[in-house]
C-alpha cells in the first residue's frame, strides 16, 4: 500500500471483514456493548469505548485491531469517512 486512502480503504475492508465473521455472531448476547477485534479474530468486550480502546491499544497495538460497537454500524460508517 502506498498512500494513506489506499491504507485506510483496505483498514475499512479488513475491518468489515472482521466484524461479519466474530462481530456479528455476538449481536443477539452483547448488543451495544463495544468491541475490539485484533487481527486474528481475538476479541475484547467492554461497556465503554474508552475501556476497550484502552485494552485493545494494550493487547494489539495501535492500528491492528477493529473497534465496532455491538449491533450498530453508525461507529464503523464514521471511522471510515475519515478516507
């Protein structure tokens, strides 16, 4: 990837990609909740996008995870306007 729209299209795709195969089974149990999934599909819950931000940065790293809210696709649709 050579440029920051080519990285963040690819970031967004990855991230839907992500959110249909570990995000979406979690809706009917944890809606509205937040969620960070890392690369390989681990995922973190927590109340707060200030909680799991926080574990995610942690545990993954910056810029290699997912972070979604539960049951809503308002999070992903705003973090992806950023193209």
């Amino acid at each position: 990837m050579t440029d920051l729209k080519e990285w963040l299209e690819w970031r967004a795709e990855e991230d839907r990609r992500l959110y249909e195969r570990y995000g979406k089974p979690l809706e009917e149990a944890h809606k509205g909740e937040y969620l960070a999934i890392g690369p390989e599909g681990q995922i973190i819950l927590g109340k707060s996008t200030t909680e799991v931000l926080k574990k995610a940065v942690q545990t993954f790293g910056s810029g290699n995870f997912g972070i979604f809210r539960v049951g809503y696709r308002a999070l992903e649709k705003w973090l992806s306007l950023a193209r």
